[in-house]
C-alpha cells in the first residue's frame, strides 16, 4: 500500500510542476491588472485598454487555464506514471477516457431529466454545486481531480493489461498500444454512466468535509484544523505521500466551497487563485492549508542549516557551510525543503518529529489566527510570498501578509537555539560535526575522475546501480522535485541509508515496502533519473 501511494505522489508530480510557471503568469498578471493598484500608483502605462494592460490580461488568462485543467493534466499524469510500457499510448488513451466519460455523463444526465437548474436530481434529492463545464462539455460532473484520477486510473489498468495484445491477424493494426484507447473509450462510456447514479452521494460526503471546515472556521476554531493539516503534512514528508494529503484540500470541495465571480470554486488552491485574479480576497478562507508553510520555509529551516553551521569542526566548517547554505537558500527561495529535512531527519529521527512537524504545525495556526491570506504553487517560498503576497499586499488587498516576516523573526531563533541545544544535548552528529562526513562530491573529485578521462558522472551512476542491487533489480526509476523514486524487486538488496549518504552524496534513503525505494538527492535527483535510465538503456 505504502509502494502504491508512493508510485502515486511520483505521478502527482508531473501535473504538480507546472504549477510555478501558471503561478508565476497569474500572479504576474493579476497583481498588476488589479483596478485597486493601478489606481493607487496612478499607473498610467497600467490602465485599462493599454498595451501593457491587454499583454497581462493574456498573461492572467494563460495562467489561469493551467488551474482550471488540472483534471485533464492528473489523468495524464497517472496514465505516463503507472504504465509499464508505451506511456505516450496511455497517455492518449487517458485523454480519450477523459473526454468519454465527461460526455457520457453530461449525455446522461440530459437524457434522464436529472438536471434541474444547477442542480442534480438523483433519487428525489437536489444536489447542489457538483454541475460544471469541462472543456466545452456542459453540465457535467465537477468532480475537479478526482475525475481525473477515476479516468487515469481506470485507463492504465487496460493499458498494463493489453498493451501487448495479440488479435487475429485481419484485426493485426488494431493489436497492441491502438488497442488501449479503443477499449480505454468503451470503458469510459459505462463508467462515465454508473458515475452519474455514484458521484452526487461521493460529492455530498466531500461537501460536508468541506462544510465542516468552514463551520470550523466560522466558529472561530478553524485553526484547530490547520494546526492538525500542518502536523500531518509534515510528517508524511518522510515517506513522500505528502502530495497524496494535501492535494484533495488543495484541489476539490475538500479544502471548501466559494462562489466567485459568479463561479463555484473548488478547494483552496483553486479558491485562492480565483480570489487573486479577481481582485478579491473575502471569499478566501483563512484555514487555507496553504500559507503556513512561509514561516518555518523561509526563516525557521534555514536558521537550522545555520545553527548545523555553527556546530561543524573549524576543519569541516568551509565544505559543510557550503553544503548548508545552498539548502538553506533552496528552502527560503523556493520552499524545496526536503534536502535540509533529510540532512538532520536520518541523523535524529526525535529532531524531525518532536521540534521540527510540532512547530510546522504552529506555523499553520498562528497564520490562521493572524487571518494571512497569501497562496503558493506548490511550496513557500520568497519567489510565492513575493507574487501572491507582497504584491497583492501593496494593491490595498487585506491579506496581512507583513506578518509572514513578523512571525518568522520569532521562527528563526526558536529554531537556531532548539536545533543548536538538542543537538548538542543528544551528541547528533550532523554535518562536519565530530569528524562526520559531509554528504557532497566537491569539485577537486570531479576534476580527477575528468582528468582520468572519464565523465564525472559515470563512475558515481555506476555506483547507484550496484547501490540498488544492480540492473536486474531496478524496475523502474522516477523522480519528483527532491527525489529519485525507484522501483526494484527486492528492497533488501539496495545498501542501506549511511552508503548512500557517505558515499552516493545523497541525504537519505527511505525503503518503503518490499519494492520502493526513495534516494533524496535534492534537485539533482531529475537529472540523476535521466542518467540512470539512460546507462540501463531504458
């Protein structure tokens, strides 16, 4: 169960991505087309009907698609991420699943006389805000990234299990990879139907997760639940299903319901980036699930890396302050945090779990007592706190984001001197400290193995290989932003955490179940993932 999720976060992050590029043009775009600043600033390059205005009115639009598509993009993605073989096949057979099913449903619900208004009629019963429009199909389910993960999911089962079909030889061009989109659209037919008497009572139970929040929120103890969210997110970090957590609340009725601009809007992501590219921020809930991240992303986990700094041998100090300080810039810019978590998670377990997940998920409640309203792509970072923060901010828009910086001026010495006094308290030997080693291959070891005439890289792919139990044991290798993601046949053969972080240079390994493995290499895990692959010939 633990491989399947696992194998299913990986998937999760191909849509997961693109995020920070439509984040980016949206934020770019909404902030600087908002009537409130423009008017403000008496900007008058800015104003309505200029140039500049029309280009970031496009800008806004093109961001906006991404966020509104993300179905589509999840059923591709889990589609390219499970299928053993011929992904782009899957691919094309999940879009096809997604359309059919989305017609069928719509064809359905016409033809049974369900719709009423914007509402469901199933059984009697009205059933409200679950109708939408999905890629000119209208009046479907919204049934936002569920609907793609039921159309991915559905679609790489028939992939996996007739991709190699063999038929007559009179049907031999429909044979193999062209027979999955085929049987992939009969399928979509009839689940798409069986969908329409299912979701309303599936949408219901979302809805009142999501009611509850909000009851939560109204009531005043709306910062129970982000204090919990933190908590938990926090601490799935360590096997990777983190995004299995979160995005339910980030994308679907789950995280809440708002109605903007005449528009229902799913889940807090979703809520948030409608709020900005409209200009209105009163729809969106402070129990976000979102913007808890900034404090202990940007302040607390860097003034960490610093006090690991302090701690290291005076012979240590140059190689493990170069190592600390560009994880600890990764985590301020861009909110990519899992290089420093690893580095001080496999040295004292305590440390991760009783200091770090606890004060992550004060982190979450103090933003919602305070009522921030600022959003992110997919993490906290200076480059999100400065578009969907700051500049919001300056328009007049209420968000509060100064108290980010407020709060994580008090967040960056709780976590130097917790981290400097546990540390020497508990004798935890992390980076450069007590002759430890310092998990980098430093530029004078690149320059040999180059002079030697090999290519730097080779010898240490190599060695990865033999770390998972050679070619014949790697099944399949991935990777997400901070992570190589492999599958093998047998965990027990792969070398275990402390020669892969002496040797490999990695921050730690994770073997989750019998067949998963997980190397934490930080950003260069995607590159590592083309190396090895490529040596396997795959």
């Amino acid at each position: 169960m633990k491989a399947f999720f696992s194998k299913l976060s990986q998937a999760l992050m191909l849509p997961i991505a693109l995020l920070p590029a439509a984040g980016i043009m949206l934020g770019i775009g909404g902030s600087f087309t908002n009537q409130s600043m423009v008017e403000a600033y008496n900007i008058s390059i800015l104003q309505e009907g200029t140039v500049l205005n029309n280009f970031l009115q496009i800008m806004t639009a093109t961001g906006d698609i991404v966020f509104g598509n993300l179905p589509l993009l999840f059923a591709l993605a889990i589609a390219i991420g499970f299928a053993r073989a011929e992904k782009g096949s899957a691919a094309l057979a999940a879009a096809i699943s997604f359309l059919v099913m989305n017609v069928a449903i719509a064809k359905t619900l016409a033809v049974s006389g369900m719709v009423d208004g914007n509402t469901v009629v199933l059984m009697g019963t009205h059933y409200a805000g679950i109708l939408g429009n999905t890629l000119g199909i209208s009046n479907t389910l919204n049934m936002g990234v569920f609907g793609g993960l039921i159309a991915g999911g559905l679609t790489v089962l028939l992939h996996n299990k007739y991709h190699d079909v063999v038929l007559p030889d009179y049907l031999g061009f429909f044979a193999g990879a062209r027979f999955v989109p085929i049987i992939s659209a009969f399928s979509a037919l009839f689940y798409g139907i069986a969908l329409v008497f299912v979701w309303p009572y599936i949408g219901a139970l979302f809805g009142s997760i999501g009611a509850g929040l909000g009851e939560m929120t109204a009531s005043g103890n709306g910062y129970i639940a982000s204090f919990i969210f933190g908590f938990i997110e926090r601490s799935l970090i360590p096997v990777g299903l983190h995004h299995v957590f979160y995005l339910p609340l980030w994308q679907s009725e789950i995280g809440g319901t708002a109605e903007i601009a005449g528009h229902l809007v799913k889940g807090t992501q979703n809520i948030f980036f409608a709020s900005l590219a409209n200009g209105d921020y009163s729809q969106f809930s402070a129990t976000n699930f979102m913007t808890g991240k900034f404090p202990f992303m940007m302040f607390g986990l860097p003034a960490a890396a610093y006090a690991m700094y302090t701690l290291a041998d005076d012979a240590n100090k140059k190689v493990a302050g170069g190592l600390l300080f560009s994880i600890a810039l990764t985590a301020f810019l861009t909110g990519i945090t899992e290089p420093i978590e690893f580095t001080f998670l496999f040295l004292s377990a305590p440390l991760y779990y009783f200091i770090h997940v606890p004060l992550a998920g004060i982190s979450f409640m103090l933003m919602d007592l305070l009522n921030v309203k600022v959003g992110m792509t997919f993490s906290g970072g200076f480059i999100d706190f400065s578009l969907f923060g700051i500049l919001p901010g300056l328009t007049g828009t209420q968000n509060n984001w100064y108290y980010i910086p407020i709060v994580g001026a008090f967040y960056a010495p709780i976590y130097f001197f917790l981290f400097r006094w546990y540390i020497v308290k508990f004798d935890v030997k992390t980076p450069g400290r007590k002759g430890s080693a310092v998990a980098v291959v430093s530029k004078k070891d690149f320059h040999a193995a180059k002079a030697a005439g090999k290519d730097g890289s080779d010898p240490l792919i190599d060695q990865m290989i033999e770390a998972l139990g050679g070619q014949d044991n790697i099944v399949d290798v991935d990777a997400c932003i901070t992570r190589l993601r492999i599958s093998v046949k047998d965990s027990e053969l792969v070398k275990d955490n402390a020669y892969w972080t002496q040797e490999l240079g990695a921050k730690g390994l994770v073997k989750v179940g019998a067949t998963a493995v997980q190397a934490i290499y930080g950003a260069q895990a995607a590159g590592y993932k083309v190396a090895i692959n490529a040596k396997l010939g795959r």
